[in-house]
C-alpha cells in the first residue's frame, strides 16, 4: 500500500511540481490549500505524513496548522518554506515539525526528508512495543522518565536546567543528584549527547546542509553548533558528512 502525503500548499505551480516528485516516487498524494481543508483530510484522507507551506494565504497560517498537528495528531510534518531568518525559524521550531525544506528545493530532498520522518516515527512505534525497551525505561523513577520525555519532545530547542527541574517535581540539589545517579551523567552532558547523536544521524543520512541541522537542533549560529560537534566528535560537520557519506 502506498504511503499517505498530504500536501498543503496554496502556491498551484509549488504543489503540482511537489504532487508529480512524490507520484514518481510511489506515494499516494492529495493537496490542499487551507487549514479548513487540511484538518477535513486528516479525517478523510488519514496521512501519514504532511509536507505544510508556513506562508499560507501569507498569514503564516501554516504555522498555525502546525500548531494543531503537534497536540491534536500524532501525524509527522514538515515545513515548506521560503523563510531561512532565524526569528521565523525559531517560531516553527515551537512547533517540533519533523524537518523543513527551503524553497527552492530538489527532488532528492524532498524524498530523504520524508523517508527519515516515516523512519524515525516506524522507530518510535517499535520502541513503544519493545519489551526490552520497557524493561530498560523501567530503572528510571517517574521525576526522571519526565525529565527525560522532556529532553526527548524538545531536543530542537534551548533546554534549561531549571526546567528540567519543574518537570521532575524534585528539588534542585535531588534532582541533579538522581539524575547523575540513574542516568550516569549530568542533565546537560545528556543533552549535549543526544544533540550530537541526533546531528551525526542527520549528517549521515540528510542533505540537510550544516546550517539547517545547527537551527533543527536549537543553535543560533553555525560556528556554536560546528564547536559543539567539533568537541564531540573530533571532526567538524562538513568533515565528518565526507567522512562517512562517500
């Protein structure tokens, strides 16, 4: 059976060139141009994934369905956008879309964009179901497994001790305590970690460019992200995609 994408995009020439990229591809297309019209085929259509313009009917109304999707549907999206400035940036990152295409863009982009969404959400599935999976969850205390589903949900973002904190219900001192203790290391190593796990799966299998992968993960600028991968890895991140991307 083919894979579901809803397109909503208001732009005709941007959705047609879209619609004919995923048909080649093998996948089952519908379009949209609203978000009256994006939340009717979430019934009637039931995606599996929504590639969503930001800029609809230039009211940034995509944001808005964006918005929707992320605590009413449990349906991957990704930002189509002709925007690269850091405030809009920031603004869909509230939003936790799975990934954004910059117009113009390429086929190939598109295509390993949707791929890594259907993956990553098949992987989380798995997880969910895996006994094994379970088991390990289960040594972590409940203020931890918080804390944790907290890093997990707002990795492309800026996370704060202190609210990692608010999340547990412990106090300062216990919650750092415990969470070194069962998790064998500091809350900010750990976020440090998974940031840069996450930064080499997508410079190993995206062609997302270096930019782009700094402001997904929360940085504000190339060289703080290129510093960062450089102290974990021993390799910048254009040396590291050579590296293992030949």
């Amino acid at each position: 059976m083919k894979t579901k994408v809803l397109v909503v995009e208001d732009d005709k020439l941007v959705s047609y060139e879209i619609k004919t990229i995923l048909d080649k591809n093998g996948f089952d297309v519908n379009i949209c141009d609203s978000y009256a019209c994006c939340i009717k085929n979430l019934d009637t259509f039931k995606p599996e994934l929504i590639l969503l313009d930001i800029d609809l009917d230039k009211k940034y109304e995509g944001i808005q369905i964006g918005s929707y999707l992320n605590s009413k549907a449990d349906i991957p999206f990704i930002y189509i956008t002709g925007y690269t400035d850091i405030e809009t940036l920031k603004r869909i990152q509230t939003t936790k879309p799975v990934g954004y295409l910059s117009k113009p863009f390429r086929e190939i982009d598109i295509i390993n964009n949707i791929e890594l969404a259907l993956y990553n959400k098949k992987a989380s599935q798995d997880d969910v179901t895996n006994p094994e999976e379970q088991q390990e969850e289960s040594k972590y205390s409940k203020p931890i497994k918080r804390a944790l589903e907290y890093i997990d949900t707002n990795i492309n973002q800026e996370i704060k001790t202190d609210e990692l904190i608010r999340v547990s219900g412990w106090s300062k001192f216990h919650f750092i305590r415990e969470f070194a203790k069962e998790v064998g290391m500091t809350p900010y190593q750990y976020i440090f970690d998974e940031k840069m796990k996450l930064a080499s799966s997508k410079l190993k299998n995206t062609y997302q460019t270096v930019k782009e992968i700094a402001f997904d993960l929360g940085y504000t600028s190339n060289s703080s992200f290129t510093n960062a991968f450089v102290k974990h890895s021993g390799l910048s991140p254009s040396n590291f995609r050579k590296k293992y991307c030949r």
